[in-house]
C-alpha cells in the first residue's frame, strides 16, 4: 500500500476529486479526515467507508472563512494524531467576467480558493514537521497555467496557488515537506456545467463542454479518479524528489 499508515486531511472531500481521493488514499492504507462545508455529504461519505470497512474522520466546516479554515485542519490534525498529507481541494468557479463585478463574491471565491490554502498549509507544516516531513497537494488548474476566457477571475486565484506552490516548495524544503500542486482540466464533477455557461444556461454548457472535449487529445472529459490518482502519487514515497510542480492533469489541453 502507497500510503500505509499516513495521515491524510483531504477539504472538499464530499465530492468529486475530494471524495474520489477520500476513497483511494483509505485503500492505500492511509487514515483520513475528510472536510467539508456539506454536512450531508460527509455523512454519506462516512456511511459508505465505514460498510467497506473503513473508519475515517469527518468535519464539516465553512472554508470560506478563516476561523473554518484553520479549525478545520487542527481538528483533523487532533483527530488522526497528526499530518503527514495535507491535499487543499476546495474551490470554486467565482464570478465570471469583471465587468461590473460583484466584489463581495470575487472575495468570497479568494477566500476559498486562495486564503484556505494559505491557512491550511500554515497550519499542516507544523504538524508535518513533528513527523520528520509531509507532501501538501494544492488543486490548481490548467486556468493557472494559462488564461481562461470563461473564468478570468478563476485565473487570478490558480495562477496565485501555482505561485503558492513554487514559494512554499523553497520555504519548507528543509523541513522534508514537499509542496505540489494539481492542474485539473475539465473534469466530469458537479461544478463542471458551472464552468460552461456562467449564466446557467444548459444548452450553452453543453455546446461548451462538447467544444472543449473535441479540443482534447484525449477527446474525454477527466474523471474524479483521474485526479485522485495524481493527488495519490504526488502524496506518496513514489514522488519523494518531486516538489514545486504544477503538473497538468488535463488530457494534453496545455500541450497545444
């Protein structure tokens, strides 16, 4: 197993890439604490480890804010006796276009996207440390790689975590915690049709969402395990020379 008695906190774990992950590093023999805002998610997650015999940690928190985010992470921390993995998941799309924008939404979505991970790493790597070192995974995007036409706000906080990822890579190096982060392309979860029509339309979400498969290499949309898997990797011993990376999950889109 890849991750035989790791410690695992994993936020927007009710879900998609979260939730996928939640499963894999269990099966790989880690201890999870699972955090999210959805309570009803979580506790069907719980459910659902707990009859494939697995007991893991669940607690729901509003990452949106800083005391949610810190507390979230010392509990998991108190919880599982420690970190050794910490992958900040949780994000979301924000507004669209900065034309007349909604500035209290633009800094709610920083909030999620960019301050927790802050606040998240800073509270893990103390935890890390006691325990001779860790891997902390950000979830970027290929929209912080290069500019995205549907989501140029998005843009500005993933090319933030990228940059995160770089410094904080430096930072903790002599502390033996690896610092990476996920560049996920489009990839088949809930929020995906948010991405595609920013206005709700689904006849225009579908038209996007064709569009952006047919200008994949690998014409398909990610799947959560997709994802997972590379979070997997990037947590694990296989990857223990690999750090600063934003490795693009994205079925060769930034290859073009």
């Amino acid at each position: 197993m890849q991750l035989k008695n790791k410690l695992a906190a994993i936020t927007a774990a009710g879900s998609g890439m979260g939730r996928a992950a939640v499963k894999l590093f269990s099966q790989e023999g880690a201890r999870v604490a699972a955090i999210d805002l959805n309570a009803e998610a979580l506790a069907s997650l719980k459910a659902e480890m707990k009859a494939a015999g697995f007991d893991i940690v669940t607690i729901t928190a509003d990452l949106s804010t800083e005391a949610g985010a810190r507390d979230s992470l010392n509990q998991a921390a108190d919880a599982l006796g420690g970190l050794d993995i910490l992958w900040a998941h949780a994000g979301v799309p924000g507004p669209a276009g900065i034309e007349g924008v909604d500035m209290q939404a633009f800094h709610k979505s920083m909030a999620i996207n960019v301050d927790a991970a802050v606040i998240g790493a800073g509270e893990a790597v103390r935890y890390m440390r006691k325990r001779g070192g860790g891997s902390i995974i950000f979830t970027a995007s290929i929209s912080g790689l290069v500019g995205s036409m549907f989501s140029p706000l998005y843009s500005v906080a993933k090319f933030g975590i990228v940059g995160l990822t770089k410094s904080l890579c430096q930072t903790f190096a002599p502390d033996n915690v690896r610092v990476n982060a996920i560049c996920p392309g489009l990839t088949d979860t809930p929020m995906c049709d948010q991405f595609m029509s920013r206005k709700g339309d689904p006849e225009e979400a579908a038209r996007n969402r064709e569009m952006m498969i047919n200008s994949l290499p690998l014409k398909r949309l990610g799947r959560p395990e997709d994802m997972a898997q590379a979070a997997l990797w990037l947590a694990s011993d296989a990857s223990s020379y690999v750090t600063g990376v934003a490795l693009a999950v994205d079925g060769g889109f930034t290859a073009k």
